[in-house]
C-alpha cells in the first residue's frame, strides 16, 4: 500500500516543521506549505488535509469552506487548528472533519490523523 499523503498548512515554520517530522515518524507523505496553495486534478491530491485557521493574509475557516464546497476536494477529511476560544464552533461552520486546538499534543495530533485516514 503507498503512504497516505498529508497536506499542512501551517504559517508559523517551526510549528510546520514539528508536524512534518511527527507525521513522517507515522509513516506518512507530508508536504507542508506556509500558505494554500490551489488543487487541481492534475496535483496528486492529498489524502488528508490540516489546516492552520489563522494564516497570513487567509483564514483557515475559509479555505476549509471553499475545500468542502469543490466536488474534487469535498471528500478530503481537513482537521482546523487553532488557538482560538471559539474553534469547536469555527470547525462546524466550516464543515472541518476535526479540529485541534493549540499548542496541540504530538499523541493527540496522530490519533487524530490516524482516525481519519482509518
């Protein structure tokens, strides 16, 4: 079987880089991004998505929105992150698959992951 692929999208580069290491001890194909970059049919689309809710110049909330609206990335299951008080809330209204709230526990991270990739 191939290494499930996991997009993160994370401004903050050491946050970035934590997770990258951590998911790729998981076995998984990570590409980190500091931004979202646009996915097309032609990408090989990820398989799982965590999304950073708030980003330099983007919100999180509607890049997760948008994701669940296009018919070529609504199955993707996204997890919203965030240090925000309200994050169980912004996760529902945005569709998000789960969400976890920062600063976030590396055990916490891979249950999450593997739930959803199970």
């Amino acid at each position: 079987m191939s290494q499930r692929r996991i997009l993160v999208i994370e401004d903050d580069d050491s946050i970035r880089e934590l997770m990258q290491i951590v998911l790729m001890d998981e076995d998984y194909l990570v590409m980190a991004k500091p931004l979202m970059v646009q996915l097309s049919k032609d990408d090989l689309l990820p398989d799982l998505i965590i999304l950073d809710n708030i980003l330099r110049g983007q919100l999180g909330h509607d890049i997760c929105l948008a994701l669940k609206k296009d018919p070529l990335t609504s199955s993707i299951p996204i997890i919203l992150m965030s240090a925000s008080n309200n994050l169980i809330e912004t996760a529902e209204s945005c569709k998000a698959d789960a969400f976890i709230n920062k600063p976030f526990d590396i055990d916490e991270l891979a249950s999450c992951v593997k739930l959803l990739l199970s």
